[in-house]
C-alpha cells in the first residue's frame, strides 16, 4: 500500500484430495491494489501465484491480481451480448437516392472486397432496416446492438465523418435513430453507437473551417505542418485528419461536458454507450501522450450524462497501460481472445510477412493460446477483463466461416465465444456462415431473401450456445479457473456462487481428459446439445475425446460450493 509491499498471512479455506482454498483478508487504501499469493511449506516448496500461474522463482509486479475501487461498469453490461451491425449491409427499408460520391449497387451485387471502389460502394442499408429485424438479432441471444458510425461522410463505413452534429440522412436521420432506440429499449436491449475520436473527414465541416481560416479556433482542432496542406493524419491518409487534444475547444465540442457530442447522443432515445474507434491512437503522437486525460474525461462526461453508460474501447495490442479502471470500461480484446483463437483454430499453412499495424496469425498450440490469454488477461484488472469485447470477427476481418473452412471448428470458436469471460459480439452474418477474405469483402449485404442460403444448423447453435449463456451465472459473470492444456485441447471451469459451468474445447482428436468428481461435482449435465456425462467407476469424468468438438456441461453440486456460503 501507498508504494510498499506487505506480506498477509492467509488461512486454509477448504482443501481435499486434490485442491485447496486460501483465504485472506486485505486493506484497500489506494485506488488499485496489487496481490499475488505466496505458496510457502507446501508439497512443491516456495511458489508464487499470479495471473499468469505458479512461479518457483520471485515474478515482478506486472501480472498480479489487481482489486480496483473505481466505479464499476454500468451493471447490463456484464449480461450484454453484442450483435454489430454494419448499417449500408444489413437491411433496407426504402430506396433512396446514391449520393454523389457513391456507386450505387443492388442488394445482391457483388462486394468489391479489395479496389479503389470498395469504401464508395452504395447499397442503401438504414436504420429502419434494422427495426424490422430485431426479432432475428434477439432470436440470436443479443440483447445490445453495436452500430457501426452513423454520422454522414462521403464513404459506406462513415469513420471519416463530415459532422458530428446529425444522423446521415441516408440512413433515416435523426428521427430513424429515434425510432430505432426507442424500439430497442422497448425489448429491454442496448444501443452502442461508434465515435472517431482521433479523427473526422477531411469534408467535416470543422476541418474545412481550418482549412479556410487559420486563425479560425478550428484550426487549432488539427496538427498543422504547414497550413493549409500538409497536416497529421490517420496512417497517411489524407482524408482522416488527426485531432489535437491538447486545444480545449476541441475537447468542449467533442467530448467534455454536457454540450459535447459524446454526451448529446446518449439517453433513452440514443445510445446506452460508445466504441470508441482507433482508441489507442487517440491523443497520441510522438512525445504526447494524452490518452488517459480523454479517456477519464469520456468516462466522466458519460457518467454524468448517462450514468448506466458503458464506454468501450478499439484496441488490436496490448492494452493494459490503458485499462486501469478509470478510463475505458473495456477493449476489443483482439489480443487475448480474438487472436489466440486464430492461431489456436486455423489450419497450418505459410505464414508472409505483410508490414503494417498486425502481426502474423500462425498457428500455435493449446498451451500457447492459453498462456497468451493467461498473460494478457493478468496485466489487466479482472473487471476489465470480464468487460472487454470478446469477438471471432469483425467489419474488419476476415469472416470466421473463411477462415477456418471446416464447420467444427467455427463451432468451437463460437462455443468458445460464448463460454469465456467479458462480452461477446456477434458481427452480423456470423450466425448464418456469410464469408469474406478480409474485412471489406466480409461486408456483403444480410441476404434476408435467400434464407435458404442461411447455413440453419450455424444458427441454431448460435441460438443455443447464447441462450445457455443466458440461464447461466458462471458463463455471464463467473471466475475462470484452467484444468486441463493441452496441445489440441483444453479444459477450464466458468464458476459463480451457486453454479460451476465446465467448458472443454478440442480442436482435434486427442488424449482423454480425466476429472476427479471432487472438482467437477457428481454429475454433468449437458448445454447447448452437449450430451450429459456420467461419473466412472473410479470417481474420475473421462471427457470426450474426439475433435474438432465443443462441450459445455452444468456442474453437479461439490464440496468447492460449500465456499459460498461462508
């Protein structure tokens, strides 16, 4: 506390044949708290235990347990599943005009994945579209739908927006996302909306004003070289000028206080909270560093707005510095969920070497994936680990289905999805097996007039896996404890007071896994078409061997639940 360590004595909770609980109790005098725990005079001698696992020889701070006392994240996030929606792809409620900077397209023309044309294809998709489907989003499990920006722009993703200050007429205007908010709290759902805080269209009504006028108070909204021309923009691309959050008019419009964009969009006819694009680059460039500053001044502005307002966060690395509790809720956990379910799940093949923001996807071991979560998941505080945006796919990436080919195996990754910590997405398409080579050819409009298309076995595990998650406290809120890693599958336990979900994931053939009924309960009773599983003669479960295969059981009652109830 206050910068010094201090070492606590702990009591034996509970123990038998094969597992013991300590207890300890810990003063929290600062906002964040540090713990591990020292395993001394036992059978395997001086240990550690962090984040990351056991450790026979002294570990840094960096993986520790972490208790925060910042404001939790609004409490319907942690029940929340997300469903993305894309609004030009997803569905159309009328015809309108293209605008001129668009090529116009019909509902089953081909998506140009990969060309000069692919941000200006027009295929008309709006927000009423999305109304007349809300029975199909929730029939998925979704209970909170993530839209893709919705501001105008001269694009079809709308992340170079010419104003902040209306809805694209294209997608109904303001009223359209009226009526959509209002349709969906009237399910009991949540609507997340999409902001560019690093950056705005080149066509934004603030960025021409710069342009025109350098003495404008615009002008100091952007990082001039030399003005008009040549300005800090988003990886080079001249149409996505960079803000500069160190000018606090820019700060005042856009995100601090009542008057400010962030807050003007939220309420019960808006959004519930914001993804906050290209989060990790925002106030940063070169020596300056101000992305704490904006992300506790979002957070504030929210609260004070909307206090149920949930702000999450893009981040495709390492996001820990950034996740202390007072800023972001949560990241799009790309980096410990995302990517070692690739690398984990995808076939082997050639690994080229693509310069740019991403690192190669190989394909690794179950022990590596798990330690790669294990690390990733232990830099961070739990909470927000359990908040984080847990996804097999997004608008920008290759489609789940396309990638790893074999229908088993998209199961697995979608059981996956369902079953671990923090809050799922669903990027719609997913649920019916639509395919894409990248992010953009995965944006192919819903083909809600071939349902015969739809791969209907997909869906129904869709369905069944998120309505499992729904009836069970582990898999929405419980802890996650690793039994089993192995190279072709793992085993890991979602626990709760009251209830113990066991999770086992293969992605193919291998050993049998054998569990000792202490641990795992007398009997298992079958999720989301899991066939229930009988104890052996010598009191061990022999989990199903096969693979590529998911499972997913409810837990008999064990010793362990005797610990909820001290």
């Amino acid at each position: 506390m206050d910068g010094e360590q201090a070492l606590l004595e702990t009591a034996t909770d509970r123990a038998n044949e094969y597992e013991f609980w300590l207890r300890a109790d810990i003063s929290v005098e600062n906002p964040v708290v540090n713990y591990r725990w020292l395993l001394d005079g036992i059978q395997n001698g001086y240990q550690w235990l962090n984040g990351t696992g056991l450790h026979t020889h002294d570990v840094t701070d960096a993986s520790d347990f972490r208790i925060s006392t910042h404001t939790a994240p609004p409490a319907w996030a942690s029940e929340a599943v997300l469903y993305q929606i894309f609004p030009d792809r997803f569905a159309k409620s009328v015809d309108r005009p293209a605008p001129d900077w668009a090529i116009a397209e019909g509902w089953d023309s081909p998506v140009i994945g990969r060309g000069p044309e692919t941000p200006y294809q027009y295929y008309g998709g709006d927000l009423d579209g999305i109304i007349e489907h809300l029975d199909h989003i929730q029939s998925t499990g979704a209970n909170a739908i993530y839209l893709t920006p919705i501001f105008p722009s001269r694009s079809n993703h709308r992340y170079d927006a010419s104003s902040f200050d209306r809805v694209d007429p294209l997608l109904g205007g303001d009223a359209a996302l009226r009526r959509l908010s209002e349709a969906v709290h009237a399910r009991g759902m949540h609507l997340l909306g999409d902001l560019t805080t690093n950056h705005c269209g080149n066509v934004h009504e603030w960025f021409k004003a710069a342009v025109n006028d350098p003495g404008s108070s615009e002008a100091g909204f952007f990082l001039f070289n030399h003005h008009p021309d040549d300005y800090v923009c988003w990886f080079g691309h001249r149409s996505l000028p960079k803000f500069d959050h160190s000018n606090p008019e820019l700060r005042k419009r856009l995100y601090e206080g009542e008057q400010s964009v962030v807050a003007r969009w939220l309420g019960p006819h808006g959004f519930d909270g914001w993804r906050i694009d290209v989060a990790n680059m925002t106030g940063r460039l070169g020596a300056t560093d101000l992305n704490h500053e904006v992300a506790t001044t979002l957070r504030k502005t929210m609260a004070d707005a909307s206090p149920d307002a949930l702000l999450l966060a893009e981040h495709s690395h390492d996001a820990s510095q950034d996740l202390k509790g007072d800023g972001w809720h949560g990241v799009m956990n790309y980096a410990g969920f995302t990517r070692p379910v690739w690398q984990w799940l995808k076939g082997p093949s050639e690994v080229p070497f693509e310069p740019g923001p991403f690192t190669a996807i190989p394909r690794l071991s179950g022990s590596d994936i798990v330690a790669s979560m294990r690390e990733f998941s232990a830099a961070s505080p739990w909470r927000a680990t359990s908040h984080a945006l847990t996804l097999v796919g997004s608008h920008d990436t290759m489609r789940i289905s396309t990638m790893l080919g074999d229908l088993r195996l998209v199961a697995v990754a979608l059981g996956l999805l369902a079953s671990m910590p923090g809050i799922p997405m669903l990027w719609a398409g997913d649920e019916i097996g639509q395919e894409g080579v990248n992010g953009e050819d995965g944006r192919r409009p819903f083909p809600w007039a071939a349902k015969e298309n739809w791969n209907s076995e997909r869906l129904a595990l869709v369905r069944a896996l998120f309505e499992a998650r729904k009836q069970s406290p582990a898999l929405r809120q419980g802890g996650l404890r690793w039994l089993s890693v192995g190279d072709d599958a793992f085993t890991f336990l979602r626990e709760a007071p009251g209830e113990s979900i066991l999770v086992h994931a293969a992605r193919a053939a291998h050993a049998s896994v054998r569990l000792p009924s202490e641990t795992v309960g007398g009997n298992l009773r079958g999720l989301a078409g899991t066939a229930d599983l009988h104890v052996a003669e010598n009191g061990l479960f022999i989990l199903p061997s096969d693979g590529p295969a998911f499972s997913m059981w409810r837990c008999g009652s064990t010793s362990q639940d005797t610990r909820w109830q001290q």
